[in-house]
C-alpha cells in the first residue's frame, strides 16, 4: 500500500477541540451574559415558572413519606400533651372544687355575722372584659390601651385585673377606648395589705425595671420574703383581697431608718391580652360630709363694728 493512501487524521477520541481556557472564557462570559439578561430582561423568569410547574409533582411524591413521619410524630407529642393537660387540669378542677365547698359555708357564716353585726353587705362593683390594643409608645411609662371607653360606661380611675391580680387602673378615657397606668409605672401607687401580718402600706411602681417596692417601710418592719400583698380596699377605688404583689427582697440598712423592699406583680403585664375591668368603690359609697363650718367668733366689748375680733387701742 503506497503512504500516500493512508489516512493520517488523528481517530475522533484523540481529536482535541478548543482548549481549555478557550473553553474556560466561553462559558464564562455565557453565564455572566445570562445573568445580565435574567437581570434587565428577565428572560429566565418563564423556565424557572415552567420547571416549577413540571417538578411540582415530583416534589410533592418525595415529600410525603417525610409528612407522614412528621405528622406522626407530631401526633404523638400533641397527644401526650393533651393527657398530661388532660391530668393537670382534673387536678386543678379537683382543688378549686374543694376550695368552693370550704368557701361556701365560710360565706354563708360571713352573711350570718354582717347580719348579727347589722353590716352592710360586702360591695360588689359591675365588670366588664376588654381587650388591650396596644402599649403607649413612651419608653419611660408603663400604660396600655384598651378597646373601651365612656361609650361602654368605664370611668376614670377603674380598677383593671386579670385572672392572676391587680393590672393597673384606668387613668385616661376616650370615647372608644381608655388608657391604663400599670402597676410597674412609675408614677403608679396602690395601698397594700401584708396577708401574713395584716399590716398596711403603700406599694409603688418604678423600683425595678417591671417590678414595684414598698416605701416608707420602717426597717425593723414585720417583713419577709414571699409574703403577699392585696389590695386594702381603704382607698374607695380597689376592692379588698386583690392579688397585687409578692415580696422579691428585702434590705435592711443600718445606716438608714427605712428598709428597701423590692416586689414583684403577681400579674404579669407583658403579653396580657384579655383583662376585666371593674367599677370603683367610690360609686357605690356614700358620700363624703362636707367639712363643718367653723363657728363665727363673739364680739368683744370695744370691738368697732365691722371689725370683730380686733381690739380697739
């Protein structure tokens, strides 16, 4: 076979194209290309659309084994819980079924005793519930804005609670809402009664950040941490036997003649949504007598007339 005949071309496997920074450049300056025009043209917007629409249902097949395990789990722990809420709850029924049969023959003695006595029955002011809008957006107070106001009859200076105690009272009134000073506020006082030693005093927001302390509280006071402070009910604006606080700490100064008592709201107002708020006592109490009038003063002989009780030279 003469060597002119042969076929020299390298065999498609060891043919070599462009090379590799040739390559390299190429797709380089195609995908910033792409991206420049999905950017200003949006070009790529309907391919991703259309391979959202055909993966969906692969996506959606490879992922319900994973929802079944979940869901399963899920179930599991949502059925645990709910016996175990189940259990507590029984057992809170239990023990506030307990107290209500210690309570009504101990209020059925109170009534026979305010009778015995001749004692006007205990009052009891009108309630209503609210909802709280929003905080006041003043970092340096404590108030709250609730969804009833004169149009639903709430008054200045109502009392406002929740299940856990004494929240703050109502200290400005529009039309369809009301502004309420927390206890925690600094400008807020409440007059309080130690449960233990039945001493009374004077609790005021502003000692902690969230808390209250009670001043003016002599250092050798009859008080210790834990105890239980309620409304008096003295004030003729809270009824008596409110939760308001407990006692957080107490320090005694030697150098100083009043102790520092710190006090922590036994309602706590953060994350309160739902509060009820109650008629002051001053509605229902009679009212004050007008001070007496001071009684004139005799004349004096020699007194000029016109001019009692100035001695004539």
């Amino acid at each position: 076979m003469a060597l002119g005949t042969l076929d020299r071309t390298p065999p498609p496997f060891f043919r070599q194209g462009p090379s590799a920074l040739t390559k390299l450049v190429f797709f380089s300056a195609l995908a910033v290309f792409l991206m420049v025009a999905d950017t200003r043209f949006k070009l790529a917007v309907p391919v991703r659309a259309t391979l959202a629409v055909l993966l969906l249902p692969v996506q959606r097949t490879l992922a319900v084994p994973v929802e079944m395990v979940e869901g399963g789990s899920d179930y599991l722990g949502g059925l645990r819980q709910a016996l175990q809420r189940e259990a507590r709850a029984q057992a809170r029924l239990a023990a506030q079924a307990e107290r209500m049969l210690r309570a009504e023959p101990l209020a059925q003695e109170n009534a026979r005793l305010r009778a015995l006595l001749d004692l006007r029955p205990a009052l009891v002011g009108r309630a209503q519930p609210a909802e709280v809008l929003y905080e006041a957006a003043d970092p340096y107070t404590r108030k709250v804005f609730i969804d009833r106001g004169s149009a639903q009859g709430v008054l200045l200076g109502s009392p406002v609670i929740n299940e856990a105690g004494v929240l703050g009272q109502v200290t400005r009134v529009y039309a369809l809402s009301a502004e309420v000073t927390l206890l925690a506020d600094k400008d807020a006082a409440i007059p309080v009664l130690n449960t233990r030693t039945q001493q009374r005093s004077a609790a005021f927001g502003g000692g902690t950040p969230g808390g209250m302390e009670l001043r003016f509280t002599s250092a050798n006071a009859d008080v210790l941490v834990g105890d239980l402070l309620q409304t008096s009910g003295l004030d003729g604006i809270y009824p008596p036997g409110l939760p308001v606080a407990q006692v957080a700490a107490v320090q005694r100064r030697v150098e100083s003649g009043f102790a520092r008592i710190a006090l922590r709201p036994t309602a706590n107002p953060d994350g309160v949504r739902h509060v009820l708020i109650l008629e002051p006592l001053s509605v229902q109490l009679p009212p004050r007598p007008a001070p007496a009038a001071e009684p004139a003063k005799p004349e004096r002989k020699g007194d000029a007339p016109g001019r009692k009780g100035t001695a004539t030279p």
